[in-house]
C-alpha cells in the first residue's frame, strides 16, 4: 500500500457532538484529545513522517468567549500531551496577538525534538491562511519572485506539502487550512464527528488515497 | 433553496473519456464544450453570478504535446463559444508565456462585455497557483500588510471568494485551482466524467451546497 508522507487532520464536529450528547457547546472540545492521541499513535505505527493538526484559527475566535477558552485549554492540553510523546512538535500560528496561549509559546520557536524525535507533528494555533500569505507580502521578500520559493516565504514554511487531509464531521472544504501546502492534496471526508474517531476511519481513508492516481496536478 | 453567487468547475475526465471511447486520449477535450456551454445556460438560468471554469494550468503543460495543443484548442474554442452568449467574460492565466494561445490575449485585457452582458464567466488558461501568489512578492506590493487586502493583490484579483467548486471525473482534490479564492468553498464531487455531464449532475450539486451551514470559517 502507498503511504501518504504527510497527513493534515481537520477534527471538525466537537461542537455539534456536544450538543448531541446533551452537553453545552464548548464540553466538546475535551473529548477530541483522546482521539488525537490515538490517531498519533497509528501514524507513527504505519511510518507516516508528517501529521498536521488543525487546532484552532484566527476565524474561530470570532466565538463566543466561552467557547474560545475551551478550545484554547484543549489545544494546550493537546500539544502537553503530545510533547510526552516521540515526536517533533512545533506550533505554528500568530503568537504575536494576545488570543495565543501563553503557555505553548515556547512550541513556536523552532522544532523540537521530544522523547526520541522522529514524526514530525504541527499544531496549528491561532493559525490564518490570511496571516500566513501575508507574510509574502514583506519588504524583505521584494523580488525573489525568480528564485519560486513561494513555500519557503510563507508564516508556515516549516509545514511541508500536505499528501492527503482527512477532515472529520461530513463537511468538504478546507475553511482556510493552509492554503498552499493543500493545493494537491487528496481530501478524504469522514462522516462521523471528531469525537467519535475510530481507527477505521484511517484505515479507509489510507485505503483510499493509496488508490488514487498522484499527478501533482500534471 | 439557497444559491451560490459564484461557482467553480473543475471539468475532469476528457482523457479517461476518449479512452474508455476507444480513441486517443487527447480526443477527448472537444467532447468537453457541448457540457461546457450547457452549464453555462444552467448557471444563467438558475442565477449564479459568476462562474469560474479551470481551462488548462501551467502544471498540464508538462503533458505529452498532442495533448498540450488539443486542450488549448479546446479552450480557445470555449472561449469563442461563450464570447457568443450574454456574458462578462475574462481570461486568466500567464500570458506573458509562450504557450499561452494568441487568439485569448483579446479576453485577458479587462473584463469584456459580451452580448447584453451578465453573468461573470472566468476562464482559466495556462493558470498556476504559483504564477497567482507570486505577484504578492512584488516590489510595488511591499508593506501593504496592513491593508488585509491580499485578495487583491494576486494575478487573478478578477475573480471573488468562490461559494461551490464541482469537480467531475471522481478525484478530490484542488489540483491548484485558485487557492485563495477556495479557502472556505464547499466542494461537490461528481464521479461522472466531464463529457459524460448531465442537468442532474449541477441540480444535485446544487440541492447538497444548499444543505451545507455557510460559517467562513467562525
């Protein structure tokens, strides 16, 4: 089977698996942890080198503040967890604007090799397709239009080309996830909402991609 | 039941077409503009404002020259067909290159008026995302960071935030169609190829697209 190198994972539905549980809104947030983790742990198992998390966007704290408060802990709480693992974590996201957890600024700085290193893992933090182009826009970028390193000018260079996204919770859109890095991936859609991961979903969504034909849009 | 101002096609699948047809791949383009023109009447009928076909990209020109010269015909004669109905039609694309077809610069100029006008129709020729996003490293866009009017500054600053993207042919992917403009976009896969399109194809599209809860990310 062709495995993807990089995977982006959208855990879209804690929301609306709140409410179905009979919870308020913003409960939900806590119970994509464990399928986070639990998804980590199969992309290492099947020799995935890069998995892409989309934890919260500058779109998303456009929320009630509750809400934001909840998604903001269980993004920390995430990446904590994460850091106990083998992994090389960075966050990425604007860390400039005072939403940015405090406590995960240390993340940002450049990647950090955790346990033993190996599968490098982004969360996106306080991301924004809007404020990762913009850096394009920089004086100091001026003319290297001729050297077509657009990927390398971005916010979100350290994030290399995405392979396949699975997004969770039945939407098929992107909602601003990392607009270049997606521009050939394979988008793979599970219907369930995030909370109620189950490893099947990988293994189909793994399935899938490695019958789709790769032309890098050639 | 709720209309998308603005959609975009991805017309997948002439190549599989001529050769489940028996012919030779690069025959199958010209069985794309009857669909193509049939959309077109769909769209007008129905409202739409603005729709965006994905004519050829800079990415295709790596194809085998057969192929490179029977879908830039086609998309000349697309672009011919549609320049006959009501429309404010503009093309797209690099058209400093070589391979850009003579006969469109006419189209590329400004957004021409075409019969009693209309409907916005974009078509993209010789498109890449590359091409698109690098006109935001240009010197005369420097320090405009503040503005947030990014959108503006690519090459296809014509062409407004996309609400449906309908790829035929089966795949789900972006393969680098307008990555700014798709960043919220609902995205409706039909598994049909394109010259196989039908009327049901577009209803179908359109009845699943007024089911989806529009959030532009918040």
């Amino acid at each position: 089977m062709r495995i993807p190198n990089h995977i982006g994972i959208i855990p879209d539905g804690n929301r609306r698996w709140a409410k179905k549980a009979g919870m308020s809104k913003e409960k939900g947030y806590d119970y994509g942890l464990k399928p986070g983790l639990e998804l980590f742990k199969l992309c290492r198992e099947f020799g995935i080198k890069e998995i892409t998390y989309y934890g919260f966007t500058t779109d998303n704290t456009k929320r009630p503040a509750v809400q934001i408060e909840a998604f903001k802990k269980a993004c920390v709480d995430a990446v904590k967890m994460l850091s106990r693992e083998d992994a090389e974590l960075l966050v990425i996201g604007n860390h400039e604007s005072p939403i940015f957890p405090e406590e995960l600024k240390p993340y940002t700085i450049r990647r950090r090799k955790f346990g033993n290193g190996g599968i490098k893992v982004n969360f996106l933090v306080n991301y924004g397709w809007h404020w990762d182009l913009n850096n394009l826009l920089k004086s100091e970028n001026n003319d290297r239009v001729s050297k077509k390193n657009l990927m390398n000018l971005l916010c979100s260079c350290d994030i290399s080309r995405i392979d396949l996204i699975i997004r969770w919770g039945g939407r098929r859109r992107l909602s601003g996830f990392l607009p270049v890095q997606s521009v050939y991936s394979d988008f793979y859609v599970v219907d369930d909402l995030w909370p109620d991961f189950k490893p099947n979903h990988f293994y189909d969504a793994l399935k899938w991609y490695s019958k789709q034909d790769i032309t890098l849009g050639g």
